[in-house]
C-alpha cells in the first residue's frame, strides 16, 4: 500500500526487474555515447576504467538505490520522507523525482528523429540519409521533427499507461532480446568489414600512453548515466520488487547486461567508422553527429548498407524506448504516490508537460532557435541541468541518506533478506562513504566547469 491506501504495484519476479532496470539502462547513451567517448578518450584504456568503475561506483548506487526503494515501497520523494521531514530529505527525494520529468521530454525529441531515420531507411532513402545537411535541414525544419517526437511520446504514453507488469514489464521482457540479437548481427557485420580489426584492437587493447585525468572523469561520467543512477528510476523499480528476489544478484545482472550492450555498441560502431574512414578515430565525433551524420555515412559505403540502416535505428528505437519507459514510469509513480492520483490522471498529467517541454527542445533548433539559456538551445540546456547537475547531486544526497540517517546495518537488512548474504559488503560500505560522494563531486565541477569553458573535456 502507499500513503493514499493504494495497493503498490509489483514485478512478476527477478526477470521482470532485472529487464526492466537494464531497459533502463541501455538507452541512448550506451549506444552512441559509449563508442564516441571511448574512441577519444584511449580505446582500450577508457575501457578498462569504466568497467572498473562500473563493478564499484555503479554497482555501490544501484544497491543503494533499490534497497531503498524495496525498504520504503515508495518512489523517491516518500522514500526520502521516510526517514524524517527535514528540509533536505526532501531536498533529496525531489530532486530525484524531478530529473526524469526534465529528461524524458528532451529524450522523446531524439527517439523521434530515430523513428524519423527508421522510416527512410524502411522507404529506401538511405543514400538521401547520407547526404550532407540533410540532418540539420531536419531538425530545423519544425513541423517534421515535431512530429516525430509526437509519435515516440505518443508510444512511451501508452505503454505506461498500460501498467507496471502489462506496459514496462512486458514491453522490456520483449524488447531486451531483440536488441541483443540486433546488437550481435550488426557487431558480426561490422568487425568483417575491410580495416576494421585496427577499431577492434583500438577500442578492446589497452593503450597505457592513452591515459589521463578526463579518461577517468569521462569514463565516471558515462558509467553514471549507463547505469540509470540518480534519476529516481532504481528507487522506483526498488519499490515494486518482491521481498523473495535478490537485490545483490539482479545488480550483477544488470551489470552485465549494461555492459555487455555498451561493449557491442562499441564493436558495431567504432570497426565500422574506422573501416569508412581508414582508421582515423577523429571521425567519431560527439552526440547527434555520429549517429545521424556519420553513420548513414558509413552505411551508404557499405554492401547491404540499407538492410543494416534499418535493423540499426530498430535497435536503437528499441533502446530509447526501453529507457523512456523508465523515466515516464518513475515521474508517474511519484505523481501517484505524492498526489494521490490515478495512474491513468498522472499519465496524461505527465503526457502534458512531456508535450510542453518537448516541444521547446524539438523547435529549438528550428521557428525557436533564438531562445537560447545560458547560450544552449532547450534540448542542450535540459541535457546539461539534470546530466550535469541534479543527478551528481542526487547521487550525493543518496549517499548521505545511506551513510548518515538509515545506516549501513538496515541496508545490510534488506539485502540479505532472500538469502542472508552479502557478498560485496565491504566494497559498497566502502564506496558508499567515501569514494561515490568524492566521484559525483568531482563529475559537477568538472561538468560544470567544462560547460562554462573554464576546462576542456
């Protein structure tokens, strides 16, 4: 039950969790975020740290975050009240609560220029995709890139409004294997491919003379929005897990399961251009540009280039999905437990202020490409605030709320509920006190800094 006497939803068990948290997971930045970085950063290098960072710092929050949602059966406003009304404890949950409200409008607007690739490589438009301009002549033109972001909200509202085990659990438990398999047929293809072996052992073969600082801050930084951490959504899908699921195991799979998707995203992506380019790593360039202007590229120069366009934006429509869901699902559980609302009045609550906001990011590259803030269109500004700002704080007050008002001892309670183990205590005790407070701290300043220019990244 939550505080208005509603009964909590639940997931059917471990699988439905453990798909629907790594659908979470494995969204867009796993896909186009993960190989642009790695390329710059040292390949093999920026490899080894993110993994080493994802088996301590990710798999630290993750086990904070579900525990505490398992803990209070509530989403993350009620689950920080939980232990007292102070006015940071509040300060905690909302800002939790308020991040996948910012990021799912500004996500929508990028699922739909997925839809929008999807459908001209369906057409066999593909060497029209390749042409120069063509991406910037679509999203400024308005009323096509408007649109698109209407159909994927659209989708996204409908699949929440279906319910917890109908709408996210089902539609993870069938989407997360497609991407897989779609992951693993475009991987084969592009490591065959003429020249791309010198991507391969790029991006898998650690390079020690590639190391510096920012391959640590940027691989932090990556591992902490490829795992879902600080955006609510653990806390939320914590508090609909059953007692008799281990909490422990699931992360492990979650972990995997991220990784292994951000490992094949990297072998579909970084072979591929360094076949196209004839191994120069400068090609991957950042964002938007290496998945709507490079790709289609790279595609084009390719044999059976059309048939992969299409299975390749499936993929990633897949992956934004799965990662929209999770954000719409954690806004409209706090609405429903902090409101008192119905899931269908939060859905369609929410649906409007997705329109809204969304709506400014996709016209601001176009009819409202004047309005600037702080010298970012809407989308990049949205993009900086919650990725570079709330969610390191968040992750803050996370660990302070662990460490300084539950205790270690109550986590140590829930996590050895099903089993009476836990296994990685002493990592998690560790990083919860001390190393994850210093990374979140250090991701803001750094993030904050290079916004503003004061450094480069």
């Amino acid at each position: 039950m939550n505080q208005h006497g509603k009964k909590r939803s639940t997931f059917s068990g471990k699988l439905g969790f453990v798909l629907s948290a790594a659908g979470a997971s494995v969204g867009l930045g796993n896909i186009w975020r993960f190989p642009y970085l790695a390329a710059k950063y040292g390949g093999g290098i920026f490899f080894i740290i993110y993994i080493a960072l994802t088996l301590t710092f990710g798999y630290t929050m993750i086990i904070a975050e579900t525990s505490l949602g398992r803990m209070t059966r509530k989403s993350p406003v009620g689950a920080y009240q939980s232990f007292g009304k102070s006015r940071w404890l509040s300060f905690g949950g909302w800002i939790n609560a308020i991040i996948p409200l910012l990021i799912v409008p500004y996500y929508s607007v990028i699922g739909g220029w997925v839809i929008k690739y999807l459908i001209e490589y369906l057409m066999g438009h593909a060497e029209s995709l390749a042409e120069d301009g063509y991406f910037g002549e679509f999203i400024s033109g308005g009323v096509s890139a408007e649109i698109c972001f209407i159909i994927f909200m659209l989708i996204t509202v409908a699949i929440i409004y279906s319910g917890v085990r109908n709408g996210v659990e089902r539609v993870s438990k069938f989407m997360m294997p497609i991407l897989v398999v779609l992951a693993v047929v475009i991987m084969v293809y592009s490591v065959t491919r003429p020249g791309a072996l010198a991507g391969v052992k790029y991006f898998l073969i650690p390079q020690p003379e590639n190391f510096s600082w920012m391959t640590v801050v940027t691989a932090m930084g990556q591992m902490f929005y490829s795992l879902s951490i600080a955006m609510g959504i653990l806390v939320t899908f914590g508090s609909y897990m059953k007692d008799d699921v281990s909490i422990e195991k699931s992360t492990v799979n979650v972990e995997i399961f991220d990784t292994a998707i951000a490992v094949m995203a990297g072998l579909m992506i970084i072979p591929a251009v360094f076949s196209f380019s004839g191994g120069d790593a400068e090609t991957l360039q950042a964002g938007p540009s290496l998945m709507f202007i490079t790709i289609p590229k790279v595609f084009a120069s390719m044999g059976f280039g059309s048939i992969v366009g299409v299975l390749f934006f499936f993929l990633v429509l897949c992956a934004a999905l799965t990662s929209s869901i999770a954000l719409t699902e954690s806004a409209v559980s706090t609405f429903e437990d902090e409101l008192g609302w119905g899931r269908k009045k939060s859905v369609v609550i929410l649906a409007g202020i997705m329109f809204v906001l969304g709506s400014l990011s996709s016209l601001g590259y176009g009819p409202l490409q004047g309005m600037k803030i702080l010298g970012m269109a809407c989308l990049d500004f949205f993009d900086f605030l919650t990725n570079s700002v709330m969610m390191p704080i968040a992750a803050i007050a996370t660990c302070f709320l662990v460490t300084k008002v539950i205790g270690i001892d109550k986590i140590n309670e829930e996590m050895t509920k099903e089993n009476g183990t836990f296994k990685r205590k002493r990592i998690f005790v560790f990083m919860i006190r001390f190393m994850c407070p210093i990374f979140a701290t250090i991701i803001l300043i750094s993030s904050i800094a290079n916004a503003f220019g004061w450094i480069s990244m």
